[in-house]
C-alpha cells in the first residue's frame, strides 16, 4: 500500500481543474432529501463535501426562513431518525464514490453544544455549551463528554465537526459567542480545547478550532453586520492568538477564519477570512499551521458586504490562502461559487500550485480520518451509539455538574412540591424546532417539572414576550408565592427578563433559572438565580432537580472578569 504522501500527490496529478476547484468548496446538504441539486453539488460541482443542516426542508430559497410578508418561518424536513439519516448521509457517499476518482465527502456539522447543534433529532445526546464544560472544572470529564459527542456523530456519517469554539469571551456583551466559548480566560479555553481536540482525534473526527485570529472581544454578530476588532498585536497574541498557538502544537487539525476585522493583522480593513496577511501569512508563515483551514459560512453580512456578488467573495477566501470555503447558499449561488474560483484560477489570482496545496490539505485531512478506508456509515449501529446507556449517564452528569447556583438570597430553594408555583419559558421556534420530537421539545421545562410536582401553573410565551402574554402570566402567577423563569440567550435573541421582574414586582419570589451568566438573563432582583449554560433536556432536567432539592449543582463558576454575585 503506498505512503499517504504518495497516494495524494497521485491523487492530486490527476485530477482535473475542474475536481481540484470543487476541491476546495464545501457546500450545504439541508433537509433529508436526496434532490437533483445534491447531484448537481457532487457530480458537476465535484464538492469536497458537504455541511448538515437536517431539520431545515432545503435551501431553496435559503432555509425556508421567510414567508411572503417577510416573516420569519421554517419548513421543517422531513422526520428521519438517526439511523435513517446515517442512511441518508451513506447514500451521498456512494454517490461521491461513482465519481471519476471516487474521493469521498467530509461530511461536516456544527455539534457545539447547547442550542449549537445540528443533529439532534432522535434522541441524540446532546450535551451543554463550551462555556457550560468550563464551569465543570473537569477536563477529563469533558475529554470522555466530546469522544461521547463524536463517537455519536461518526456513526450518523459525520467526519468534521466545527468545534473547538476558541474564542476567549472577554466582552460579556458578546452577542454571538457567549456561552460557546470555554470562558474569558485563555488557559480555561486552552485546557477545556484541548479535551475536546484529543476526543475528536481519538474518534476520528476533524476538530477545527474557530473562530480564528479570536472573536471574544466581539460587540456585533457578524451573521449580520460588519465587525472591527481594534485590539494591539500583544494583546491579540496574548488572549485571541494563544489558545490556537498551543493547540496546533498538541494536534488541531484545522482552522475557521472568522468575518471579523483585525486593525493590528491587516490595516487594509479586510475580514481576515478573506485577507491574505491573516490566512496565510500569520496562519502559515508565523504559526507554522499545516492543516486545514475552512472560511466561516460565506453569506454573513461581516464579509459578503465587502463584495459585489457572492461567488467573488468565496474566491477571495480561496485566493487569500484558505483550503475551504463553506458555501452554504442556494443553487442559484452554488454555480456562481464554482464559476467564480475558477475564474480567479484562470486570472492567475489562484496560482495553479497553491490550488495543489489546498488539495493535498484536503485530502489529507480525509486520510488522516479514514474516510478512503470507511467512509459509510452503518447504519444498524447507529441507535446501538445513540441509546449507550453510558452516554445517557454521561450527558446526565455533565449537565449536572455544569449547573452554577448564582445565588440564593433568603433561602428559597429547595422549593417545596407541595406549594403552588408558576413556570414561564420563552418559544425559541428557531433554534428549538431542530428536534420537535419526544427527546427534544418546546416546552421541554413542563415536562420536567412535572416530575417533580403538579402543583403548577404553565405559561410558554413567544421568544419577545408579547403583552397578552405577560398579561397571562401575571393572571397565572395570581394565587402562587414562587414564579420560576427559564430565560434563553443565544445569539442576541430577545430576553424575558422585563417579564421576570414585573413577576417580581407583583410580590412574587423570583427563581430565574439562566441559559448564560451574564446579566441580560440574570436580573439582579431575581431571588435566586440557577445558571445551566444550556436549554437542552438533560440541562432542564437538573435545573429541575436542584430547584425541589434532589440534586445540587455541580459547577464552578467558570468566569474571572463577571463576578459570581
């Protein structure tokens, strides 16, 4: 059998320009249908793979996410199990395996954590954010959580997960890191990365540590707007650069440019995700990194506002040194994404031996992996992962021990089951309707206090409580002397906490229990105030227990510049 380094640089000799530029392009599979544009992204396109969003129907317009009148609204996929979507998945495979070379698909996901994950339908374990690990203060504890998270993903047919997340969180007004991030201190996010790289490693899973040069200090989500980070080279070599400076030397297989400007890496203003100074000269030259390197998703408003068409911007990524662009985009764009790299390739703006280079990466990272070895899934073995009873006490224990009790002023915990209270939760359609089936629901919360009580009113209110609903929570709340909040915050997405604290005012004992530890969902009037660093049912099942006595939080507070209390 030849050398790795033999068998791709054959591999490489011969391929066509046309493989070599679909090479570097990682386009999105959405929903759970094979359609005539999947063909088209492997067989004409010649992707190197593909990214998971199942739950969304197509992207066709992109994620169904707007009605007529402008709406936000989501076409739900088809339901498929985890079994059956590892079917799915291996059918694409095959499918990459009929082509002229029969290389394989990286099948890549977002697995975070939290609300962060992509494949959760089925009963997949789903455990709590990065910054929920952090507060567990148990490295080797989060190391066998993530083999657990990619031991579960490699049997669906996932190869590449984009984690670690690791940006050190040092702004607490972070709309879009927050909670994914390990915490604001760099040895906390080095330590807890490290876990999380070897795990990957060990199940043969890419890690790719984002969001590179470090997108902590962020005030804006670049999902939508423009993003300047004006920190000095020391401090970016200090707190952003030093996480990914000890990570590469301990094995991170690629990296995640972010759509952030960096004024002391590239004075030009150029989103380092398309700045040649950042993707090259510091990734290559200054780190010495030989891995991967991936864009972000091309369509956020941090880069795509800097160029006139969509397919320009994912060729200046490419031409600025990244391996892989990550085009998650309709069809309409998916053949102006190849059309414009090759292009760029043919203007001399791509050299011909630099494409080789992301290739060879590539495929590399594919070998390293397996993937010409294995690369279907089986899927009689996936529920056998999937329902691991050893997972199940894992993803347990973790959300435990990662639930922090901010505090509790006069003592109002453990709440008594024999006391009414009410209980009001947000509907979060966006994130939560990535399941909605009997593991992974709206309105989880309910369920779980009723295990503990049916002594309750229940009221779920629209992520923005509207007027009629704090109406009705208020008429609910009458007769009861505790009124228990769950307040989400991910994203920038609206809180509850004005809800929370006209509970308050109408002489109610407050209890928040907080998806983050930050002070837009932890009112300072609150009572007590029980922080889980995630909304997913194993979290909502100890927030539960701790708050009627049948357990106590296991978790440290995991942030040095946000005081506890």
């Amino acid at each position: 059998m030849p050398s790795k380094e033999q068998f791709i640089k054959d591999l490489v000799s011969r391929m066509t320009l046309e493989q070599k530029v679909g090479g570097c392009i990682t386009f999105e599979f959405c929903g759970t249908r094979i359609t005539p544009n999947e063909h088209r992204k492997i067989n004409d396109y010649q992707v190197a793979g593909l990214r998971t969003t199942p739950h969304i129907f197509t992207e066709e317009p992109y994620g169904s996410r707007h009605d007529a009148s402008g709406a936000v609204t989501q076409r739900l996929a088809p339901y498929a199990t985890a079994d059956q979507y590892a079917e799915i998945l291996s059918e694409l495979q095959e499918m990459a395996g009929r082509r002229p070379l029969s290389i394989p698909l990286h099948i890549c996901s977002d697995q975070e954590g939290d609300l962060s994950c992509d494949i959760v339908r089925g009963g997949v374990n789903i455990f709590p954010s990065a910054m929920g690990m952090g507060a567990t203060d148990d490295p080797d504890l989060v190391y066998r959580a993530y083999k657990a998270v990619a031991r579960q993903q490699r049997a669906i047919g996932v190869t590449q997960l984009h984690s670690p997340c690791l940006d050190v969180n040092i702004n607490p007004k972070n709309p879009e890191i927050c909670t994914r991030s390990f915490g604001d201190d760099t040895e906390r996010v080095i330590a807890f990365g490290h876990a999380l790289v070897k795990a990957f490693a060990e199940e043969g899973i890419i890690s790719t540590g984002k969001h590179f040069p470090g997108r902590g200090d962020s005030a804006v989500d670049v999902h939508f707007d423009l993003d300047y980070n004006k920190a000095s080279r020391k401090r970016l070599d200090e707190v952003e650069l030093a996480p990914y400076r000890a990570l590469i030397a301990e094995g991170l297989a690629c990296i995640m440019t972010a759509h952030t400007m960096y004024e002391a890496l590239d004075p030009d203003g150029i989103p380092a995700s398309v700045s040649r100074m950042i993707t090259h000269e510091l990734i290559r030259n200054d780190l010495g990194f030989d891995g991967l390197v991936t864009t972000d998703a091309m369509g956020m408003g941090g880069v795509a506002k800097k160029f006139s068409t969509y397919g320009e911007a994912c060729a200046a990524a490419i031409a600025a040194g990244a391996d892989l662009v990550l085009a998650k985009t309709h069809a309409e764009n998916q053949q102006q994404v190849f059309d414009w790299i090759m292009r760029f390739v043919r203007e001399g703006k791509i050299p011909m031996e630099e494409l080789d280079e992301h290739n060879r990466r590539v495929l590399c990272a594919k070998w390293d992996t397996g993937l010409f070895d294995k690369h279907l899934a089986d899927p009689k073995k996936v529920l056998e992962v999937i329902r691991d009873p050893g997972i199940r006490r894992l993803s347990e224990e973790v959300a435990l021990k990662a639930c922090v009790l901010k505090h509790d002023r006069g003592g109002v915990l453990p709440l008594s089951p024999d006391r009414k209270i009410f209980v009001t939760d947000q509907h979060y359609a966006l994130w939560q309707n990535k399941g909605e089936d009997l593991y992974y629901h709206t309105t989880q919360l309910q369920k779980f206090v009723m295990e503990q009580t049916r002594n309750f009113a229940y009221w779920e209110t629209e992520l923005e409580p509207t007027d009629q609903d704090e109406k009705t929570c208020l008429e609910l709340a009458a007769d009861c002397e505790v009124a228990v909040v769950y307040s989400h915050y991910w994203r920038g997405n609206p809180t509850n906490t004005d809800l929370a604290r006209k509970l308050k005012a109408a002489g109610k004992k407050l209890v928040v229990i907080a998806g983050a530890p930050y002070d837009v969902v932890c009112p300072q009037e609150a009572d007590a105030v029980l922080v889980t660093f995630a909304g997913t049912p194993r979290s909502m099942e100890a927030a539960c227990r701790i708050l009627f006595g049948k357990d106590s939080p296991g978790g440290k507070w995991p942030l040095k510049l946000v005081p506890q209390n």
